[in-house]
C-alpha cells in the first residue's frame, strides 16, 4: 500500500520537489509544516515528505470494484499467506490458505459422525480437511482437523466471484419489436409501437452463483429499463417491455412504450431511421460472508423504421380510393 501511497503522491504533487532555492528539502529537520491537512510520511529514513490527509484516506478506506456509491463493499486489511516465511497462494483448487494451520482447508462434506476421533470429544464446530504440498509438490500431507468456529483463511476478493456468476448468465440484446416493422412504412404523425419480448437471459431475472472453498455469491439480474434512440434526435425511456401490437387495437398510441415522427425519413442513408434500443440491467449480489453490492450493465440492440407520408394521387372516377406513398 505504501508504494501506491507514494506513487500517487508522486504523480498529483511532483511540485514538492520542485522547491524553491534556500528553503529546506522535504524531510528535512527545517521543513516548516504547510498550511493544509497534511501527514509527514517516511518510506525510508532520509526519504520523508507531507502526503494530503485525504490520500491517505482513499489508500485506507478502498471500495470493491463495481458497486455504487453508497453501496460499496469495504474490503479488510490485505493478508499474506505463508508457509514458513515462503509466500504462499492464499487460494488454490485444495482449499483456502491458513497460517495458523499451515495447510489449505475445507470444510468436510458430509460431516463424519460425532464418535469419530476427529472430533476430539467436541460436539460443536466443524471438521475441515487440511491440505498442504510438502517437497515441493511431490506429496500431499493431508489430516483433519477440528476448528470450533471460522478457520483464518484468506478468500479471494467476491467480486471476483461475481463476474464469473455474471459471464455464466450470457446476457444477451433486447429482441426488439416494432410497429411498423423492419419491413413496412409508417406514416409521419401516427404511432409507433415499441416493446421487446422477454426472456431469461434478455430481460430477467436470471439468478447465477458461483464459489470457492470457504466463499460462494449469488448474482440476480434484472433489465430495469429500455433507452430508445429513435433517429430523429428523441430518446423514449420504458420501463417496462412495452406493449406488443395487434391490428385489433387500430390506430392509437401504445399505453406503454410508443413514439411519433413528425417528418419523413426519405433524405435519411435506406430513406429509414435508425432505432437503437439499450436495455440498462440492474444487477444485484450477494456473498455468504454478508457482502453485498450494485452492478450496471447494458446491452443494445438496432433495428431500421422507413416513415414516410400519406399523399392523395388521381385516380378514376369511375372507381378507385386514394393510396399513400412513402416519400422516398
């Protein structure tokens, strides 16, 4: 922590060291305390200077990665993991590393019965197995032990975990719908329908989970709201899926998730606008060591309208109706 304190001091306040001839370099015995709320730091004995008390701060009071403000998650003081004085991987497919053990550890499933030895008498806790490579991985030397509450095993960060639960959901584009279709011309001042249809890995909830010995999370996804670009400048905000459309309901606008062009799309690229639909999920986790926290994710999808306008055009006398024409 202390070389990224430095580090960070070092790119925000390089003008300490620029300082002017006749006053005393940094740590020195005359360096006057400045005038701001500053902390004297010494990484090494002649190597001392004042860090911003709200550095320290932010170094001292990290937040997991990925969840919102006023929601974040505090991680606990870095540990290392030894075996001796070796450094040691603090998690691996044996277990989670404990000091005090010196081997990985698992907890026992199923649990042995309580006449067994390894209990040593006790009728609480739990037996975890304790796992550990000897002659550099050679052998595995492995025993059970009894521990009467939580080993001091080091887990790995839950947000870790997390991302793996959110890859597993494969969360994919809204499918969008529209009336009129890609296919069809719609009238300049009559409704545009537009809604998406639901599923498990487009709209929700889908509920995934993932772990590792001693930490599991639970992630649950759900789409929140569609952002619809329309392509003539205006965004249209559903928070629902909107309201699929039917010939029955004739002509009017749709009680959930519509829109209206007020021009034609005849001088646009295809004579179409193009219709960009962002689904905004809200993704919620949970970890069996009581962490909680917040994740955003989009995903968009796009699709074409052609809009054009009604235009009466001669017909016969005798017979005949007015028809329409796109205007492209």
């Amino acid at each position: 922590m202390l070389k990224s304190l430095v580090a960070l001091v070092l790119a925000t306040f390089s003008f300490v060291s620029a300082a002017p001839l006749g006053m005393a370099a940094p740590g020195s015995a005359a360096e006057p305390k400045p005038k701001v709320d500053l902390v004297h730091t010494c990484p090494t004995p002649h190597n001392c200077f004042w860090v911003p008390r709200a550095v320290v701060n932010q170094q001292n009071n990290k937040t997991i990665p990925g969840t919102k403000p006023g929601k974040s998650v505090t991680k606990g003081p870095e540990r290392l993991c030894l075996l001796g004085g070796a450094s040691q991987a603090c998690t691996s497919n044996l277990g989670n590393w404990s000091n005090t053990q010196q081997c990985y550890l698992e907890r026992l499933e199923p649990q042995p019965p309580k006449g067994n030895p390894a209990w040593q008498g006790h009728t609480d806790g739990a037996i975890w197995t304790c796992v550990r490579e000897d002659n550099g991985g050679r052998r595995f030397v492995t025993k059970w032990v009894w521990l009467p509450g939580k080993p001091d095993t080091v887990v790995p960060d839950p947000i870790t975990l997390v991302y793996q639960a959110i890859a597993e959901m494969r969360l994919a584009p809204p499918l969008i719908k529209t009336a009129p279709g890609a296919g069809q011309i719609g009238l300049v001042n009559m409704p545009v329908w537009m809604w998406v249809t639901k599923s498990e890995n487009t709209w929700g909830p889908i509920v995934r989970s993932a772990s590792v010995p001693g930490l599991s999370v639970t992630v649950t996804a759900q789409v929140k709201a569609i952002n619809w670009s329309m392509g003539d400048g205006s965004t249209v905000r559903c928070d629902g899926p909107g309201t699929p459309y039917d010939k029955s309901m004739g002509v009017k606008n749709s009680p959930s998730c519509g829109h209206r062009y007020v021009k034609t799309s005849h001088k646009l690229p295809n004579c179409k606008y193009p219709v960009t639909a962002v689904a905004q999920w809200d993704i919620t986790w949970l970890s069996t060591l009581g962490d909680t926290g917040q994740i955003s994710k989009a995903q968009q999808a796009a699709t074409q309208l052609r809009i054009g306008e009604a235009v009466p055009v001669l017909v016969d006398p005798a017979g005949g109706e007015t028809t329409t024409k796109s205007g492209c």
